[in-house]
C-alpha cells in the first residue's frame, strides 16, 4: 500500500514514512492510494475477532511495510485492559432502543484521544528503531492533546516531548495529568499568552529549517495518518457491538454521531464507511464553532479566523479550521488533486469556498450529515440524561447526543462517540446538575496533589529554541 498527498505533488510513499510526518511536503495531506474493500464474508468473519485482533486484520491492509509480526506485537501491547479499563477497549452502552454511546475515553488521559496515541507511541518507537533516528516532538494544546500525546510517548526510546501549553488557562485537572509526569523526555512548558501563542512558537520553529533538521523536529497532531488509521478499528468494533450476528446482513446499517472539531475522528468514519462497513449516516456535530454544520447543510465552507473562534464549554471543539477535512474533500472531488490545491491555498490565505453543486453527493453517496448543539443544549442533554438515564456524560459528547436526537430518523440506529469522561470537565457537569460527585478512575485519584514540573517562560520562540538546545542532543 502506497501513500498519496491529495495535492499530487509528492511522491508516493509507504506507511512507516508517512507514520512520522506533519504535512506532505507539497502542503496536502497523506491517504492511501485507495481505500481496501472488505466483503460481506469477510465483515462476518471479523464480527468475532477482540479488540487487538480486529486493529491488526484492519491495520495490516494499511501497513503493509511492517511486518505482520511486529505490527501484531505492537497492536497486543498497546490494546489492553490494563491501559483501557477494560478487555473490550472500547465498550458501547445502550440509552435507549435506537441510542448508543460508544464509550472511546477510558484510556490513561480519559479523552478519545488516547486510543489512537498509546498505539502511535508504540508504533512511533518501533520505527525509529528500524531506522536507527531519534525525532523531538513539539506541540502546542489547550489540554487534550498535549496530555494524550505525552502519556502516549513517556520513556519511549529515542523520543523527546516539548509541549507548549497556555500559562494558566487549563484546568486544574488537565495541569494535573501533564505537568505531574516525571518522565526524563517530557517537556512541559508553560507559555505567558494564548494557545495560539503557543501554536505560533510551534510553527516558528517548524519554519527554521536548519533548526528542524538539526533536532529532527516532528508532531503527532490531529493530521497524523496514523492517528487517523488506529481511529478506523473501533467503527468496526462499535457495528459488531449493537448489531447482532444472528439477523444481520449487510443490510442492517447504523449511524454514527461524532462531537467534531479537526475532523479527525469522523474522517476515519468516513474511511470505515468507505472500505464497505454498513454505515447509514455519519453525523458531525459541532458546537458554538459552527463551520462544518454550515459545510455539510450548505456546501459553504468559511474557517473562521482564529481571534472569531468562540470559547465554549466544550473546548475540545473550539477549532474553526478542521484540518482533516481536505481528506474528505479530495474523494468528494473526485481526486481532482489540483482543484483541491487551489481550493485549500485559498482557505490559507482566509477565503472560504463554496460546494453547493456537489451537496447530493456529501449527502446521498457519502452519507453526511450535521447538526450544532449551544451551552444551553449541552447543559439541558447533560441533565437529561443525568435524571431520566441514569448516565453521567461530558459536554462533548453532550453535543453529540443533542445533536443525534436531532436529527434521527424513525427507525435509525445510531451510535453517539464519548470523546472525554466528565470530571475531565467538573466546572460544567457541575452547572447542568448541581454539585455532585463526579466519578474518577482510580488511576487519576489524588492527580492533583502531586508535584508538577514545568518550566514558565515568556511567548518568545527563542527561549523554546533554547529549552530544546539545552535537553536534546543534536543529531550528528
Ligand atoms: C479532540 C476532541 C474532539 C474533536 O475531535 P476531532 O477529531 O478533532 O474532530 C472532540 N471531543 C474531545 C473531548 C476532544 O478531545
């Protein structure tokens, strides 16, 4: 399996190269050549496989250059009940006759976020071992990422971790999880400024390239192929979960319902549904952050710039530019490689475009649809569901289950993905439903009682420069 960039200026490459890059050198993003056809038979035999098993039949289509051994030994160390809580690494629960909730946020940062990182950690190691490099990862979060990608690469070989966050504007949890590791290659830096700030520094940084070779500089951002790919398994997982073997055929579909933001998570939906898993809907929800709802009802799609980007209660999501969507839209376009060019140049230089002439087809042949849930909305689901179901759930995935309700169709199954769990965001649990104890794995009990390690530091790209001078030794 070879690896395209969906502006077709890069040569094709294979899935261990492609593992450790950010953008294709031509500025698009990385796909396989196609997408692998599971058959019915085929579906049928995987309905039994565990949750490692599964990751394996489907991730060897995709990485075809390691192998099989070693991507088996890599899988069965990453998807344990000892990291995920559980032997079904992904469990579904029932809210009511035609409502699941795909329960993907019980990994060690208690977001989605983990399930795809703990196996890049692992994957990211092996690689670098076979090619004898070490890599310097930098990024920059507002919470979730930063902690699923440091729990994910702690004391992992030849990997050094230099995450940027912003000085005091996460919550105390999520300082908790990030700053309390004692790992030597963790990295927490603390910027005086904004996510955004911290985001500049990183691209800064990126942009220097004697700098970047130097340290050989990398990020596991939400672009990440490899991120997306370990994402493909549990669509799979959750259709074997609440369809049953005995009645269904390939002709029993379900819908899926994903709180979104970079289009990550429901891209790799979108992949599921395109390699032949039954998939009726894939409905993105968003929140205050509205740009994909008016894509995918209108064809317009319009990134808002960064400083008009809403704070909201599920911040997750606070995202205006989804930066998987040109994966999306290069099949839409029928792989027309230079129109997507031009059309994401534009969004670059703060344009939007407009689709409407292709909706039949996000809709009908691709499945789409979009709904958008406010603070009311995600305080009115979260109670709901607290009283009359007995369920706690984050504001996340309280925009999914809004959303989902919304638009379902009598009859249609669909599946709500849980992001995040709900103590990650305490302060809104806490506002839908009045003071409670919120419950917490016990791996996270006591978190914010231990030391923290990070270093302040003012928004200057040259003290960032300087902290990775002095904790990494150059490449030779
Ligand atoms: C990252 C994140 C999202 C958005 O996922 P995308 O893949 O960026 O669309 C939603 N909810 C939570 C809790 C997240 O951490």
């Amino acid at each position: 399996m070879k690896y395209i960039s969906t502006r077709g200026q890069t040569a094709p490459m294979d899935f261990s190269d492609v593992l450790l890059m950010g953008l294709a050198p031509d500025g698009g993003l990385m796909l396989p050549e196609s997408y692998p056809q599971i058959d019915s038979a085929t579906l049928a035999a995987w309905r039994k496989l565990s949750y490692p098993e599964l990751a394996f039949v489907i991730m060897r289509l995709f990485a075809t250059d390691i192998a099989e051994a070693d991507l088996k030994d890599i899988i069965e160390r990453t998807y344990t009940e000892a990291v995920f809580g559980s032997s079904d690494i992904t469990p579904v629960r029932k809210l009511d006759d035609n409502l699941y909730i795909l329960g993907l946020s019980n990994g060690p940062t208690l977001a989605f976020k983990d399930v795809a990182m703990q196996f890049l950690g692992n994957a990211f190691e092996y690689v670098l071992k076979k090619k004898g490099e070490r890599i310097t990862i930098i990024g920059a979060t507002s919470g979730d990422t930063g902690s699923a990608a440091e729990y994910a690469l702690r004391g992992k070989d030849n990997i050094e971790v230099f995450m940027l966050s912003p000085h005091g504007k996460m919550s105390a949890f999520q300082r908790a999880q990030m700053y309390s590791l004692t790992d030597a290659n963790i990295h927490n830096i603390a910027i005086k400024g904004m996510f955004d700030d911290c985001q500049d520094i990183v691209k800064a940084l990126q942009q220097d390239a004697d700098f970047k070779a130097k340290y050989n500089l990398g990020t596991v951002n939400s672009i990440n192929w490899g991120r997306i790919l370990a994402q493909i398994v549990y669509y799979f997982k959750a259709y074997f979960a609440v369809t049953d073997a005995e009645n269904s055929s390939t002709d029993t579909k379900v819908s899926f319902s994903v709180p979104s933001g970079n289009f990550g998570n429901i891209c790799a939906g979108h992949i599921a549904r395109e390699m032949g898993l039954p998939v009726d809907r894939l409905i993105v929800a968003t929140n205050e952050n509205d740009v994909l709802n008016d894509f995918f009802n209108q064809g317009a799609y319009h990134p808002r710039p960064a400083e008009k980007t809403y704070v909201t209660s599920s911040p997750s999501m606070d995202i205006s530019k989804a930066s998987n969507f040109e994966r999306f839209v290069y099949l839409l376009l029928e792989k027309n490689t230079d129109r997507v060019h031009e059309l994401f140049d534009g969004v670059k230089s703060g344009n939007g475009f407009d689709l409407a002439d292709v909706m039949e087809a996000v809709n009908s042949r691709y499945g789409f649809a979009a709904g958008k849930s406010t603070h009311a909305d995600r305080l009115a689901t979260i109670k709901d569901l607290h009283e009359n179901f007995n369920d706690l759930i984050d504001p996340h995935t309280a925009d999914g289950i809004k959303v989902a309700r919304e638009l379902q169709r009598e009859g249609e199954i669909i599946i709500c993905a849980e992001t995040a769990l709900p103590v990650k965001f305490a302060e809104t649990i806490i506002e839908a439903v009045g003071a409670i104890d919120i419950e917490r794995p016990a791996h996270t009990q006591g978190l914010e009682d231990l030391a923290q390690h990070v270093t302040v530091l003012d928004n200057d790209a040259e003290l960032v420069a300087q902290e990775i001078r002095n904790g990494v030794t150059a490449n030779a």
